[in-house]
C-alpha cells in the first residue's frame, strides 16, 4: 500500500482525499502548503502511515479541540470481495461505521479516506518544560493527572516520563518532558497556566510562538529540520535497527503518590532512557462524542491514556525477553489502577430504549466481548479450561479470583503468611539495593491486594532495619539526619544506592591498588612469614609453602592469624592498627610482669617460712639466696 499515497486538499471545502499509504508528514505538509490556517488532529510521529493510524482512532495533540482523527472521515472508497470499489454511499452505513476507529482490519481493503480539515491559529504557542526527582516531580506529575482533563480545550499538556543518570548526583533519576500546544499566544497562555497549574512555573521564556506546521516539526522532535524533513518516510534511520514493544490503558481515576512512586521503580529497572511512559489528557472534544457514533469507544469517562514502550538495539533472544518480561510486569503491576469490573447489565426489556441507548449497550457488549477474548488468550490452557464457560468479562474474572485468592478463610491465611514474609524479610549479603527493594515492592504488592494497608512509613522502617549490616553507616546517618515520619521509600532507596555505589568503587580502588603493588613487587612473602621489600628476592614456591606452613603452626598455638599478631585487627592496616598492636603487646607485658611478681612474692614468703627455697623468678632468687 506504500505506493497508493496521493493526497489532495480541496480548501474551500476545507476537505482533502487522503490515500491510506500516504504518512502523516506528507498529509501535514501538503496542507501547509495550501493554508496557514487549516490542519489535521492526527498523532505526532510523522512517518506513521496514514490507513493504520485513522483506522485506530488517530490521537493527536489537536485532540482535545477537535477529538480524534476517525471523527473527521466524512467518505472512504472501500474494495470489498467481489473487487467493487465501494464509496460512503454504496457500502452503507453499518460498514462505513466499522472502518472508522475500530481497526478496519477485516471488513475490505481501504484505499483512501475523505478528511474534514480543521482550522487552526496562524499562530500557535509551544513549550517544552522538564523536571526530574530532584524538582518535585513525583507531586508535578500527581497535579497534572488531577487537572489535564479539565483545562481549556485549547490547552494541551502531554508528559514524557524516563528514567536517566542525574547530572547532580550520578543515580537514576526520573525525567518527566511537559510538552504542550496552546491555540494561541503566549499572552493568553500565561494566566491560564497561573491559575490552573502553577507549581509548574512557567514562564515567558520557556514558551515559542510558531505556525502550526512547525509545531508539528516540534513535537516530532526535529527541532532544527526544514519542513521538507516531513516528507520523509524514515527520518530515524540513521539510528539504525529499533526494536519496540507497546502497551496502552486509559485511565479513569488520578493514579496515586504512591502508585507513581511505584511506577519510578520500574522505570528504573530498564536501560538508562531505554523505558518509557507517554501520558496523554483527555477531555475537551473527546467526550462529547458518544462511545456509539463510531467504533471508537475510549470517551466521556477516561481522563488520560497512558503508552508504556521500550525500545532496544541489541538482536537476539535474551534481550527480547528481558524488555518484553519488564513491560508486561509492569502492565499487570497497573491493572489495579485502570480496570473497571462494571461488567454490562442487560436491561430486562430493551424494547423501550431508544436508537442511542441501544447503540450504547451493544457498544458494552462489543467492549466487554472483547475484554473477555483479552482475558481467555492472555492465561494458560489448564486456567483457560475453567473460564471458558464465562459469557462475560466480569464472570471470568469472577472466577479468576475466586481461584487465586480464594475465601474468605483462604484470603485470611494468605494475609497471614505475607505479613510474616513480610517481618522476617532480610537482605541478602548477595544483593544489591534494587534486587532487594524490588522484592519488598512486590511482597507489599500482594499485601495490598488481599486488602492490607502498608502505609509508606512502615516500607521506610522495614527497609532500614532488614538491608545488610554493610549500609549500617549510611542508615545511622539517614536516622540521626532525616525525619524517618516523612522520609519517602524513594529517597531512601535513592541514598542507599548512592552509598552502595561509593562503597563499590572504594572497594574496586583498593583492589586495583594491592594489584598494582603486587606487580611492583613491593612486598614478598618469606619462607618465615616476613614480609620485605621489593628490592629483596622473591620467595621460591616452595618457600612460601614453607612459610604457610609457618603460619598455620602458629595460628594453632595462639587462635588467631598470623596477620593479627601485633598488627591491630585483621585485614585492617595504618596507624589505627598499628596503635591497636601496640597496645595489645604493652597490655600482654603488664600482664606476664603482673602473673611473675605475684608468682615471686609467694616463693619470697615460702622461702622467710621455710629457711630457703629454690629460685623462681627475680623475687624468688633472693629469697633463695638469702636461705
């Protein structure tokens, strides 16, 4: 189909015939080129083909002022199984009603699509603001989801979320893009912002006045391209082979601080910038289309819509399944935060509603069939066997549960053995920081499904007192320093990885430098167990087997190390050790000199008793002496 791409613009009629291989960068540019003022509401990658993309729904950043791109098909020429090409009156309804927003993938071959194009501003305002962990972005994001739905429809805010390395501090830290388009200047966008979501700060600066054409290039990310750059069909080859993999959900509830805090975690799983998140507003235009008027049913009801992707380079299979096994961990990790279990109610007479309420209804049914074939395909044949008798999505899931978390009595015993998982939870001397801390996200997880309340104290507690005794320094500083009451599971994990990756690299300098010294020869191991300088000979194998022997004979006679003999602790060298060393010998003296006097002064008294005595020691030699 890539070479059925011709497009024409009728601009008068403010209409354009659209040929399904064209890409949405040549249909953007040959507007441009025909009006200032007319466009599109279609998505912003501009080498996405224009039949797949209407097809689907088509979402834009016009879309909350104009809604979707399957809204604006007004014809479509259509070639069905007896090789008739078809227009919007000769197919009929119910088929020109299918090929608009729900897939068009089994109904004839579309060749080409009548658009209505809609007016735009000769003059549009763009910003792209950024904020990481370190600028509050956790509640920044927490704001928009409460409000991005209900700004002016002229407004448009959609966030880009990663994970990358702060420049501050070296840890990963989340990115989160603000990338907007307002339908007018930046006079009239200022105060909108002020009023409505000021904790983001905008300012003058940070906003571009342009023409809509080229905030296309804008938000295509091709920032310093011509116009011309629109008509390629792979502008990101240079990048070589991509792979990816997408998910969507729409959203109907702000998701949590917590959840959000949650969703950092994962982010940080994956490759620097390789994960990414793509939130996108609802509302304006969106919701005053019926979820019946075409098959594209994601309307009044939703606030946002969320795109989790991954991208990667590397070919081959271990790579395939570790990007794949994060992004569905992280689909079934948000199922509690966008699933709705209404389930569809039929009414008892239908007989009575009207053409929209029954539209309406046969619309559930179609979503909750598909919801349904979703669920069936999506578990393993052994579970399939016991939900292939459901006739609704509610009912399988019904079952589902019933399954996995069982009654009342089994859900009790469960909470039971997860609170003492829980409890009795430590950290492995094998682990790292994020290995731990992803098992403790996921045990607190399922403690939440079976309906437990793990306030984030309580993760921040758990976490200090149960990671390896190595961090006991960096946990005394965080407990004498931070208010443990307020202290976020985040910015903990975030100071326990900074330490942990100190801590790793002090260690790989200490080794590189007794490596280097090895090499030096700076020190030699003698048959005796000495160690000498590096000007002397080395040990022959024999003498140092020698002088292990040694070292053994003596680690016997004293229980301790060789190494420990007059050096402080082991493994430990400097002053500190050497000063220990001389104080366990000086102690030693004392004590030998201690243990003879009195041995002494009992033969000084036996010898006064006896008239003399054999000599034992310095006392006792005088004693003896004098007899």
């Amino acid at each position: 189909m890539r070479n059925i791409r011709s497009i024409s613009i009728n601009t008068e009629e403010k209409t354009a015939w659209v040929e399904v291989g064209a890409t949405l960068g040549q249909l953007y540019y040959t507007i441009a080129r025909h009006s200032r003022t007319l466009a599109f509401p279609a998505g912003i990658c501009p080498t996405v083909g224009v039949g797949g993309h209407i097809s689907g729904g088509g979402y834009g950043m016009l879309s909350r002022k104009h809604s979707v791109a399957a809204d604006h098909i007004i014809d479509a020429k259509v070639i069905n199984a007896d090789a008739q090409i078809l227009d919007r009156r000769s197919m009929g309804e119910d088929l020109f009603w299918a090929i608009r927003g729900g897939g068009g993938t089994s109904f004839g071959i579309v060749l080409a699509f009548k658009v209505e194009l809609i007016t735009v501003p000769e003059t549009v305002t763009v910003f792209n603001v950024t904020r990481t962990s370190e600028q509050n972005v956790t509640q920044l994001v927490h704001k928009w989801l409460c409000i991005a739905d209900k700004l002016d429809e002229n407004l448009t805010i959609r966030l880009f979320l990663t994970s990358i390395r702060s420049p501050i501090h070296g840890n990963r830290t989340i990115h989160c893009s603000f990338t907007s388009l307002y339908l007018g200047r930046i006079h009239e966008l200022l105060p909108i912002m002020r009023e409505k979501f000021p904790e983001l700060g905008l300012v003058e600066e940070d906003c571009t006045d342009m023409s809509w054409i080229e905030s296309v290039v804008y938000f295509a990310d091709l920032r310093n391209e011509s116009l011309d750059i629109l008509l390629s069909r792979i502008p990101g080859s240079v990048l070589g082979k991509v792979y990816f993999k997408g998910k969507s959900d729409f959203v109907r509830e702000p998701i949590p601080v917590s959840g959000l805090r949650d969703i950092w975690r994962f982010l940080h799983e994956e490759d620097e910038l390789v994960a990414q998140l793509e939130v996108s507003p609802w509302g304006g235009a969106l919701t005053t289309y019926s979820e019946s008027e075409i098959p594209f049913a994601h309307r009044a009801g939703n606030i946002f819509m969320i795109h989790y992707g991954v991208f990667w380079y590397e070919a081959g299979k271990p790579e395939l399944e570790r990007h794949m096994n994060w992004i569905r961990r992280l689909y079934s990790y948000m199922a509690p935060y966008v699933s709705i279990e209404e389930g569809v109610t039929l009414p008892e007479d239908s007989s009575t509603s009207s053409s929209a309420e029954k539209g309406k209804l046969e619309n559930k049914k179609a979503k909750d069939s598909v919801a349904l074939y979703y669920i069936q395909t999506a578990v393993a044949y052994h579970i399939f066997s016991r939900i292939s008798v459901a006739t609704s999505a509610k009912e399988a899931w019904s079952i589902l549960q019933k399954e996995y978390q069982g009654s009342a009595k089994v859900r009790i015993i469960k909470l039971q053995t997860l609170r003492r998982d829980f409890e009795n939870m430590k950290m492995k001397d094998s682990e790292t920081i994020d290995e731990y801390y992803i098992k403790v996200r996921e045990l607190v997880n399922q403690l939440k499904a079976y309906g437990e309340d793990i306030p984030e104290k309580r993760v921040v507690e758990k976490l200090l007192i149960s990671v390896n005794e190595k961090y006991d320094p960096i946990v005394t500083t965080i407990e004498e320093t931070k208010d443990i009451t307020t202290l976020i599971v985040t910015e903990l994990v975030g100071s326990l990885e900074a330490y942990e990756k100190r801590r790793k690299e002090r260690e790989r300098e200490v080794g590189d430098e007794e490596e280097a010294a090895e090499g030096k020869g700076r020190w030699r191991i003698w048959a005796d167990g000495r160690r000498s300088g590096g000007r002397e000979k080395e040990a022959t194998e024999g003498e140092v087997r020698g002088g292990e022997r040694e070292r053994r004979r003596r680690r016997r006679r004293t229980g301790r190390p060789q190494a420990d003999l007059g050096r402080g602790r082991a493994g430990e060298g400097g002053d500190e050790g050497r000063g220990e060393g001389r104080r366990r010998r000086r102690r030693g003296r004392e004590e030998k000199e201690e243990v003879k006097g009195r041995e002494g002064g009992r033969r000084r008294r036996s010898g006064d008793g006896n008239g003399g005595g054999s000599g034992g020691g310095e006392g006792g030699g005088g004693g003896g002496g004098g007899g």
